[in-house]
C-alpha cells in the first residue's frame, strides 16, 4: 500500500488525466484518492459550522488540498496530518503562504501523539480506514479536543469484492452498526449520520465513465495505474451498492453542548 501512495503522489501533481478526473466527477480538483466531492465536503463543513474561529485537525490529509479548500472557505486554522512524507512537502511547499492559517505534520493514525485538549474540530475524510484499531483511535482522538469539540467522519464500509457473500453481515452496513459506530459507542460518544450512499453510488457510476473516456490520456501520461485503480473502486462499490451491501456516511460527534446526547440517525 505504502509503494501504492508514494507511486500516486509523485504522479498526481503532474497528472492531466487526474486532474480532469477530479474536476468532472468530484466538481474540484483536489487531488481526492476517497470518495469525497464538494458537496459531501460542503456538507461537512455546514454540519461542523466551520469558522475562522476553530483550530481544526484534518487526519489523513494527503498532500492537503481539501484541508486547504476548507481553510479557504472557513477562515479556520487547520493543521493536516499523513503519515506519507512526500504529500505532507508536497503541501507545505504549496501552501508556504497560508502558514499562519495552515500546517502540516507527518503522522501515523495508528501512532498519534496529539496534544489534548487542543482542537475544536477533528475531520477523517476516507481516512479511518488506516486504523488498526478503531476504539483506540477515536479514544486519542477525543483526548485532543475541546470540552466541546466536534468529530465529523466521511465513512464508507460494505462487503468488499474478495468477500463472500454469504460472509458478509448485511445489518453491519446500517450506520449504528458499521465499525466506525461500535467505536463511537465504545467510547460513549452519541452521534448523528447523514446517509450518502445514493450520491456514492452516483459518483461511481460518473466515475466509471469519466475514466473510459480518459483511459488514453491515463496511458499516454504512463499512469494507467490510478486509472486501474479508481476503476476497482468504482466497481467494487457498484457491485456492493447494488447488493445492498454499502453504506455511506457522514457522522457528527457534538462532545458537549447542543446536539450532545441525541441518538444515531438522519436528521
């Protein structure tokens, strides 16, 4: 996976093909190897109510052009964390002018050492997925904040392709069953979601075709291996939406104050 992303961040800078791809099917290009588009993104920040008030923790941020479009947007300060060395330079170097609004460090999710009580709001975006433990996560995580820090998650899980079937557990895609759930409730923190898997499904279907139509562009560039595998993500969630086996989600965490205490579910 590691050989993955650093292949992936040398060439996306430089990639024409991947630029397009996430102009058409994400509405910007921000360099987005999830699932994330700028509406799910401009629903994250209408749901945390970023400010330019709020110290913000982006985990997960790649070379951190989404961090970069919410500071923009919010006037909040945000600090991005990856554990690739080469996205975090690559975002330092771009955004060498916004220091007094941005910041980047190199991280491991599975290795955070943050100091507590220190943001106001902790973004994953298509990021908790590198966990290895789910609970213990968001238990450092929840340390890092505020007395009335927010979480906001932008989550996926479904039966992936190698799956069996008959071995997945179709009641786990049901957004206060998903892992990422259990560890919210594990750690005692009430949440509310915000159901997007139509839009993913949307998004895959725009996916698969944008690249059919740049898979020239993808092989002339040399970097036919993000189109293989953004093709096998669009796929493989096609085939697990049209099972009824994906969910997506958007989950708030409100640690205290208004919202805090009311039970999972759409609003």
């Amino acid at each position: 996976m590691q050989d993955f992303y650093d292949a992936f961040y040398t060439a996306v800078p430089h990639s024409q093909a991947h630029h397009l791809f996430c102009e058409r099917v994400f509405g910007l290009d921000l360099g987005q190897h999830g699932f994330a588009d700028v509406a799910q993104l401009d629903l994250l920040r209408q749901v945390t109510g970023l400010h330019a008030g709020h110290s913000v923790l982006d985990v997960g941020c790649g070379q951190g052009l989404i961090a970069e479009y919410l500071a923009d947007l919010s006037g909040a300060q945000v600090t991005g964390l990856d554990i690739n060395p080469q996205a975090i330079a690559q975002a330092r170097q771009r955004t060498a002018v916004k220091t007094g609004r941005l910041a980047f460090q190199v991280g491991d999710i599975n290795r955070l050492e943050l100091p507590d009580g220190t943001f106001d709001v902790i973004l994953s975006i298509d990021s908790l997925y590198f966990s290895e433990d789910y609970p213990a996560t968001i238990q450092v995580l929840r340390a890092a904040l505020r007395p009335e820090g927010q979480m906001a998650f932008l989550y996926s899980y479904g039966r992936e392709p190698w799956v069996p079937k008959a071995d997945f557990p179709k009641e786990t895609i049901l957004p206060d069953k998903t892992p990422l759930a259990q560890a919210l409730q594990a750690n005692q923190l009430p949440f509310r979601t915000w159901d997007l898997t139509a839009r993913d499904y949307e998004l895959a279907q725009r996916r698969k075709q944008v690249l059919a139509e740049l898979r020239p562009l993808f092989a002339a560039e040399g970097t036919l291996f993000i189109y293989e595998n953004r093709l096998g993500d669009a796929a493989g969630i096609s085939q697990a939406i049209e099972e009824g086996l994906h969910g997506r989600y958007l989950y708030h965490v409100q640690c205290s104050g208004a919202g805090n205490g009311r039970p999972p579910g759409n609003p």
